[in-house]
C-alpha cells in the first residue's frame, strides 16, 4: 500500500518562506572533497563537482515507519539535475567541516520537515554519469532511521513523497529504474538488510 501526497512549489523563487526555511543557492554550496580513502583534500562549489566528476563526500538517508515501509521522495523539478525522480528519504551534501551526522540531521529537517533518531552503516563509492553532462562521484555515507508521522517537505527540494511497502518497491526499480536516481538502487542494496522491520 502507497502513501503519497504531491507538493506545490512556490511560483516565486524570491518569496519569503513562511516555515523558517533558509532559501539558498543550491549550486553554489560547497562540497567536500575527498581522496578515495574518504579524507578532505579540498572544497569545490557543488555545480562544478558535478561538472567536473570530482570525488565528494555525500550522504544518503532512510527513514522506515513502523509497518516497514520507506519513505521516498520525488526530487522537485527545479533541481539541477535528476529533477523529478524518485529518490531515498533524504539525500545531500556535508558542509566543509561538519560531521556526516549532522548534516544527515540537518537536511532531514531541512528536505522533509522533521528530524528523528538515525544510525550510521558505512560508506560506499560510486560513480554514475547524469543528464546535462553532469556527474556523480560520491562517497556516500549511509544512514538508517525509523519514524511515524507526516512529512512537511519543502517543495522546492521535494515534488512528492509516499511511503512504499518493500515489496512494491523491489517491483518498481524492476520494472522501472529510470524513475529513480542513479544512486538510490545503489545505496538501498547496501542498507537494504539493515532497515527496521515490523
């Protein structure tokens, strides 16, 4: 069974957000750079990483609710590149400096509206080449968490989110994989025995 509810993005990029959200330029953040043993050896803005295939550091979030199901998002379509897809719980960038930790809890709240208790289990690599002659090349860091509620994502990261049954799931990255990020089937066979189960 699938939860799902569609968002509206605001028509005006410049507005004021009324839920205390800090609106910033997404492409001129700056990621991390790392060496393929995970240590920094730089900064670059975030754009050209992605334009270059340049090693960064990532982290990717999945949030369980208590019947087992896991909750996605769908990009919103004014992401620079893999708009409109599906994708894990959260997903983002650490600033320079900070703990993966905390920039997973930071950007849960940030993209979905609400924070919960999250464990660590590990790193992976990986390397998939996007539209708009964009690149990633991650190390993702992978983090697990369980939480029952309704999300208040902001809609100019988030389209759409649902909570989807593990075996529906499976079925669609089956039968659909184009709907997905190029990291989600990746990062899901890593933690997939690691989610909590009813």
């Amino acid at each position: 069974m699938t939860t799902r509810t569609r968002l509206v993005r605001s028509r005006d990029p410049t507005a004021t957000k009324t839920d205390g959200r800090v609106r910033v330029d997404a492409t001129a953040e700056l990621v991390t750079l790392v060496d393929a043993d995970d240590r920094p050896i730089g900064t670059a803005e975030k754009l050209a990483a992605h334009r270059e295939g340049l090693l960064h550091r990532a982290i990717s979030v999945f949030v369980v609710d208590g019947r087992g199901r896991l909750l996605l998002q769908r990009r919103a379509l004014g992401k620079y590149h893999s708009a409109g897809l599906w994708s894990n719980s959260c997903c983002s960038h650490p600033r320079p400096g900070e703990p993966v930790l905390d920039a997973a809890h930071r950007r849960l709240r940030e993209e979905m509206g609400f924070d919960c208790e999250l464990e660590a289990h590990g790193c992976f690599t990986y390397r998939a080449e996007l539209t708009r002659d964009l690149v990633e090349h991650e190390i993702d860091h992978l983090f697990v968490g369980q939480w029952n509620g309704t999300p208040m994502p902001d809609p100019e990261q988030v389209g759409e989110w649902r909570w989807l049954a593990p075996a529906s799931l499976a079925s669609e990255l089956r039968d659909r994989p184009e709907r997905f990020t190029a990291w989600f089937a990746l990062a899901l066979a890593h933690i997939a025995d690691k989610l909590p189960t009813p």
